[in-house]
C-alpha cells in the first residue's frame, strides 16, 4: 500500500476504532454508576454480562488501531481519539432519554474543527519510524514509575480528585502502549525485541481498562475527557520528540498546530462539563408529566408515606447529561 493510500486507510480505521471506543465507554460508564448505588467494588462488574461486552468493544477499537498505526504516524492517528467524546454524545443521550444540549455540540463543532486542523497539519505518507530497544525499555520504566506514583495518589484524594488521577494514569498507560504497538506493527518480523514489546502492550492495555473503570465510577465527564487528551499527548511528545515526525509550516505550522490543538482541548472541556440541562426527550418528557401529577396529601398524624421521606435524588454526572 503506497504513502497517500495507506493514509487514508489509517484515517477510516482510526475513525472506527473511535466508535467502538465511545461504546465501551457509555458502557462502562453506566456499569460503574450502578456500582456505585450499591456500593460495589470495581472487581464487582466482571460478573456483568454488559461490562464483557464493554471488554469486547475495546477489544476491537483496539484491533482497529493496531491496523490504523501500521499505515499512520502517532501524532496522526491519536489525536482522532477525541472523537470518542463526540461519538458518545448521540449514544449517551439514546441511553440516558435526554436530547443533547447546545454547549455541548458547539464542543463537538470546536472538537471536530481543531481536530480537521491538526491532520492537515501533520505531514504523513513518509516511512513510519519506532522506538529502539533502548528508548522502549526507558519507556516502559517511566510509565510503571507514573502509574505507580498516580494510583498512590488516587488513593489517597477524594472521589473526583481520585477519579483525574485514575484517568491521568489510564491515559498514559493507553498511550505508552500505542508507542508501543505501532513498534510491534510495523517491525518486519518476529524477533525476542518484538516480543518482549508485544508482552509489555499486553500488560498496559488491561491495566489501562482497569483504571479506566476506576476512574468513571464518580461521573463519565471529566474522566473519560482526561484519558482522551492525555493520550495523544503521550503520543505526539513521543513522536515530535523520538520518532522524527513533523509538522508541516515550519514554525507557522507548529502555531497553527498548537491553535488547533487549543481549540480541540477547548471542544473537549465543553463535552465534559456537567450541570447543563438539556431538553428531554418525548418519552422522558411524558415521565417528567407524570412525575408532576398531584401526590395525595400525607396523612397529618403518624410518619409520612416513603414517596414523601426519600428525597429527590441527584442526577449523577454522565457525560455531562443527566440520566
């Protein structure tokens, strides 16, 4: 496959694999959250059937990346990642019976045209370049020293301090190991270097689920926005910096690049941000009817009936809709 063709392959098996990604993580979302009514561990969604499903789902976003990083460069192929955020905005309001509200899809707008700015940007087609064996062991010991520094952290901060660390550290760990993959992918044979590579990818990518699942138990939001930024920060620091990839422009280009960048992180922030009240759909909207309905009064002696005691309950943060 030449240069312009393989591009353009590594840019729809990115976009697929953004897709499968934004499932899983509506999936896990919704898994952790019921965890968190009944006050279960994170160990306690194996047993669901919806959380393997989640599994299956990353399985093959992963499988689809793999494929994108053989034909595309790191900073080309990861930053695609934020469209995770903007396709699992349709989904979480299919699941949560709430339209999606304007501030929202003006971040998906901001998130899209920053993203259009940096492929047009990244000079791709070339030779696709990977780590030594050396710059890959120094790889694998700063992301354990990070995981390990940031999972102390977590668990010693509150719930949605906890939640950034877990997300920080599950961004790092999915980027460390696209590094990682894409040295595995493109190397023209088997050999005790690629394998050694390959095991190390297989220890990031489930450590990477897991603290992603930790991280989602508090809200989708501001997590899942964390693990999509700093991912293909890991990415294009290792690949600006070790790798040789480019920028077209020159200085200009790197500008514009940092503009565009800026106004995807931008996009990013808006699809996070909770407490937006958005339309409801026809079917939540005729529950809300419902739920307006006169309530016979409580009886004047003797303790109130329980739909008068139990309190209105929160809507818990997912993806910045409400359920």
């Amino acid at each position: 496959m030449n240069g312009m063709n393989g591009l353009a392959a590594a840019l729809v098996l990115a976009l697929a694999s953004a897709a499968a990604y934004a499932g899983a993580a509506v999936l896990q979302e919704r898994i952790a959250g019921a965890g968190r009514e009944t006050d279960a561990g994170v160990w306690a969604a194996l047993g669901r059937g919806s959380w393997w499903l989640s599994v299956g789902l990353n399985v093959a976003g992963a499988a689809l990346h793999v494929l994108a990083l053989r034909y595309g460069p790191l900073t080309l192929i990861q930053p695609l990642g934020a469209l995770t955020l903007v396709l699992a905005l349709p989904l979480q309001a299919a699941v949560s019976g709430r339209a999606v509200g304007a501030v929202r899809w003006r971040g998906a707008a901001l998130t899209l045209a920053g993203l259009a700015g940096v492929l047009l940007l990244v000079r791709g087609g070339g030779r696709i370049e990977v780590l030594t064996p050396a710059q890959v062991l120094g790889a694998v010991a700063a992301t354990a020293a990070a995981l390990a520094a940031l999972a102390a952290a977590a668990r010693r901060a509150g719930p949605r301090a906890a939640g950034i660390a877990y997300a920080t550290a599950a961004g790092i760990a999915f980027g460390a190991g696209s590094v990682l993959t894409q040295t595995v992918a493109v190397r023209p044979g088997p050999d005790a270097f690629t394998v050694l590579t390959g095991l190390a990818v297989a220890a990031l990518a489930p450590a990477g689920l897991m603290l992603s699942q930790a991280a989602y138990r508090d809200g989708l939001g501001a997590p899942l926005a964390t693990v999509t930024l700093v991912n293909p920060a890991v990415c294009a620091a290792v690949g600006l910096t070790l790798l040789g990839e480019q920028l077209t422009g020159g200085a200009v280009g790197v500008a514009a690049a940092l503009t565009a960048t800026a106004l995807a992180t931008h996009g990013v922030v808006l699809l996070s941000r909770p407490g937006e009240t958005a339309a409801r759909t026809p079917a939540a909207a005729e529950h809300r009817a419902a739920a307006a309905l006169p309530r016979p009064a409580a009886k004047a002696a003797g303790r109130a009936p329980g739909w008068a005691r139990r309190p209105a309950a929160r809507p818990a943060e997912t993806f910045g809709l409400a359920r």
